[in-house]
C-alpha cells in the first residue's frame, strides 16, 4: 500500500485558515486521495476525498499537486470544534481491498482561541 | 438512520475470558471492518467483510474472530483475552465499489476494552 507523510503536529488560531499537508510520493493511478478526522474520545469521520482535481466541500477544501505527489486539506476558517487528529489516507479503488482505509498516525492540530 | 453502533461502550476482562464486541448498522452498506486504536496511534485494521458471508483478516487479525451472517451485523470475537488486547475498538462501514459508491466510511463510537 502506499504511504503517506503528515507533521505530527501544527498549530492554528482561531477563525484563521489551516493547511495542512501530505506527502504521498509512491501514488499509484488508482487511488484516491482521502481525509478523516478523530475528535477527542470518538471514532474517525469522513472530511473529503478527491483523486486528480481539487474539491471542496461544506467542511473543507481539498488542494491535490499536478503530480498527484501531495495535497492539502485547507480548513477555511478554524474553530475551536475543528482541533483533532486529521488523517490523510490512500485508498484502493479497485480490488478485493478496495474499502480498506490504512491509517498513520496523522497531524494534531490544535486551535487557540 | 441510527448509523454505527457498538455495544458495550466500555468492558473490562480478565485475562483467559472471552467476549464478542457487537456492531450493526441501518445503511445496507456492504462493507464493515474493525479496527483498533492504541494510545497515540492511528488506527489498524483487524477484520473486513465486503459482503454477507465474506470475511478477510487486516493488518493485525490474531486473537480475533468475525463473521457476517448478515448485511446489518458484523460481530468481533475475542476467544482468550490477553493484555495486548487492550485498546479501543472501532467498526466502520461503507458502501462498496459494487455498489457503485467507494466511498466515505462510517464509524461508530468505539469501544474501550481493558483486559487485567
């Protein structure tokens, strides 16, 4: 499977916008590009997910680079609600496997008031 | 819709004992898996299942058992309990590529598992 590379950590004040990166050098053709987040003591939740084009959705943006080696998960405007764990996490479209989400350890964000 | 739900939301075990952690969902989604999460790690797949009746091992199988006899339910076994065990448990679901939308998973609200 491939992997991905996120900071551990980063830091944003509220109401102002988040990028957070992820690398993901070894892509193949057939995956697409998807983001969760954990908030304290719950199970993940779905962000957004893309493959070639950047995307937008009510929660986020999702940037994907022109080589499809990295993207950005951009939070238009932090609050207090968004300081999780955010995962960025390469999933098989094709195959047997093809639910699979194979999790890192993903980036902490934390969100001052 | 109810969505995922585990059942307990908290279990406390012996070592030796044996224990089935429940998971059901209300989407006719066809894929479910189980994961488990250990302090200040990212989640590993333990068990999946892409359809009534078809069950595959994840990154990290041993010591557990599923099974899929229906769409809605999707059951972790614990046959002998060990302190590794310890940690917490999370099903998913989602819709499968056969049903034409791969795409976002569901999870429930995780189970807290220690094992003495």
């Amino acid at each position: 499977d491939a992997k991905t590379t996120q900071p551990n950590s980063m830091e944003s004040n509220e109401e102002e916008p988040v990028h957070l990166p992820c690398n993901h050098s070894t892509i193949s053709g057939t995956d697409y590009i998807h983001w969760y987040r954990q908030l304290p003591s719950q199970g993940p939740e779905y962000v957004i997910h893309g493959l070639t084009s950047n995307v937008n959705n009510r929660m986020a943006s999702l940037a994907i680079a022109e080589d499809r080696k990295s993207s950005t998960l951009i939070l238009h405007r932090a609050t207090l609600r968004d300081a999780a764990v955010y995962y960025c996490i390469l999933r098989v479209l094709y195959g047997g496997s093809q639910g699979n989400l194979i999790f890192g350890k993903g980036t902490k964000l934390s969100v001052k008031p | 819709n109810a969505g995922v739900t585990q059942t307990p939301k908290f279990q406390v075990l012996k070592t030796g004992q044996s224990m089935t952690l429940q998971c059901a969902q209300d989407m006719n989604h066809e894929y479910m898996s189980w994961y488990r999460q250990d302090p200040g790690m990212g989640l590993r797949l333990i068990h999946y299942s892409v359809g009534a009746g078809i069950t595959d091992q994840g990154e990290v199988p041993n010591g557990y058992n599923v099974s899929r006899s229906t769409t809605e339910d999707f059951p972790l076994r614990l046959l002998s309990a060990a302190p590794s065990q310890t940690s917490v448990y999370f099903c998913a679901s989602s819709y499968s590529q056969r049903q034409g939308r791969p795409y976002e998973q569901y999870f429930g609200p995780g189970t807290r598992l220690t094992v003495t």
